[in-house]
C-alpha cells in the first residue's frame, strides 16, 4: 500500500465542472491570503507553499492553499486550452465559493502570472500581490529557451516522469541543491503519474507586461537572480511598471525563493501584509 504523500483538504465546485481542492487554516483576524503555486509535472499549493502558509496562520491570517485546475487533487481536463481569465476566474469562483470578499494573493511562477489576471479582472477583490518570479512577463519564445523550461519539456515528451527525472528537474528549480528532498520528490512523483502529459500545455500563459501600470494595490515582488525558468529581466518590469511595488533579487536563488529563503520570504511577507509600503 502505497501512502499518499500529499494530505487531503477540502474541496469546492468554482464552475465549468471544475472542483478545486484546497487547504484551509488560520482564523483571518488580520485578513485572508490566498495561495497561487506554479505549473509543472506534479506540482500542489501544498507541496510549493507547506513552509509559508502556516506561518501566516499562526499570525492571524486565514490562509487558503488551493491546487490550480490540472493540478494536485483538483479536476485534470484531459482536453481543452484555458486563458490566464479562465484560471482567474476559477479562483474568483473559490473565494465565493467560501465566502471571501478581500484577498492579498501570493503566487509564484504560472500561479503568479494567474495572480496577475487576477488583480487585473477583479481589483475590488484583490487586495495586495505578492509575487515569486511571476511568468506571463515575457514572449513565448524567452521561456523556452530557459533551461528549466526545456529540462521539464524534455522530461514530459522524451524522457518520461520518474523520480529521477523528477530530481533531475529540480536540480534546476534550486539553487541549494540540498533542499531537493526525498519527500518533495515523491509529493510531485505521485501527482505526475495522475496527470496527462500535455496537462502543462492546458493553461494558455500571455505576456501581460503592458498591463503592469494597471495594477494599483500594493506589490511585493521577490525573484532570484539564478532562475533557470522565468528570467529575472521580469522584476524590473514589476519595479518600473507596478506604481506601488517594491521588488527584491535575491543572490545565490533559483526559482522557489519561498522554499531557498523561507525565513527571509515568511517574514518579509507578513510585514507587508501587516503595514502599506513605505
């Protein structure tokens, strides 16, 4: 018997026969954050963010991990292309599934360029952004050539999901190659084997640079200079074009700065989500 690796939360219909499941914890006296993770073989709000969230619990925030459609224990269409405002709006469809008015999002990666169309569609409804090297800020093309993105391609079209494949990935997603652990490998390796392999392919990821200027809440934005999947070019583009962000590069960092810098990224988060910037 095989145990599963990843604990099971709760689950809600958030339309288009789309039932997403998500973790809920914290009792929200200071307000309610909502978890974006990012895309690739296995991945879960879960498994990117169990070091992040409860810390936010634990300071009175309610705080909402869900597994994005295709992902996790959440429905995984075998056919179809949705848009970045098809996700959102699965999102949106959550939070009134649960009853939640105001949010801060944090996303990383797809999950921040999700968190982006978001803030974009339902300004009313968002509340501050915290974004982890955020996609969706660059042509297609500047992705593809990344060498995270082509060792993932390769992994799903040419050499299959393995758990050594699994890890060889991740010695990409990381700097600190000493946190690729046993457990998140088998986290992923577990929800790869429940996914069609052109699953990362379903989610339609647009370059939303030139509408930046548009998003006036607060961002707080963290990106690591050695990030193999989504160029750090990116965090100027938020400094320069979001009118209240601030943004930090973080040395000797790939792509998961919530998991490379977890102290760092905990403690930074919950001051901005406790006080304005300043």
């Amino acid at each position: 018997m095989v145990v599963a690796a990843l604990p099971e939360g709760k689950y809600a219909e958030v339309g288009g026969r789309i039932t997403m499941h998500y973790h809920d914890a914290g009792s929200g006296e200071r307000g309610v954050v909502l978890f974006m993770h990012g895309s690739g073989p296995g991945a879960s709000g879960w498994s990117n963010f169990k070091g992040n969230y409860p810390f936010l619990a634990e300071h009175g925030y309610r705080t909402i991990v869900p597994d994005t459609m295709g992902y996790g224990y959440s429905t995984k269409p075998e056919e179809g292309a949705f848009s970045l405002a098809d996700v959102a709006a699965q999102y949106k469809g959550l939070l009134d599934a649960i009853g939640v008015e105001r949010v801060t999002l944090v996303g990383n990666s797809q999950g921040g360029a999700i968190a982006i169309s978001m803030a974009l569609a339902y300004p009313e409804t968002v509340e501050k952004l915290v974004l982890m090297a955020p996609g969706g800020l660059e042509p297609r093309e500047t992705y593809m050539v990344m060498e995270g993105i082509k060792a993932m391609i390769r992994v799903l079209y040419k050499e299959g999901i393995s758990r050594e494949t699994m890890r060889k990935v991740f010695t990409l997603q990381l700097n600190d190659e000493s946190l690729i652990t046993d457990q998140i490998i088998e986290e992923r390796y577990q929800v790869a084997m429940t996914q069609h392999k052109d699953n990362i392919a379903r989610i339609q990821v647009h370059n939303q640079e030139d509408r930046l200027s548009e998003i006036h809440c607060p961002v707080l934005c963290f990106w690591g200079t050695d990030d193999k999947f989504c160029p750090s070019t990116g965090a100027v583009k938020i400094a320069e074009r979001c009118p209240s962000s601030r943004t930090m590069l973080i040395s000797q960092c790939g792509h998961w700065v919530m998991v490379e810098y977890e102290k760092l990224f905990n403690e930074l988060t919950l001051k901005f989500l406790d006080d304005d910037l300043g």
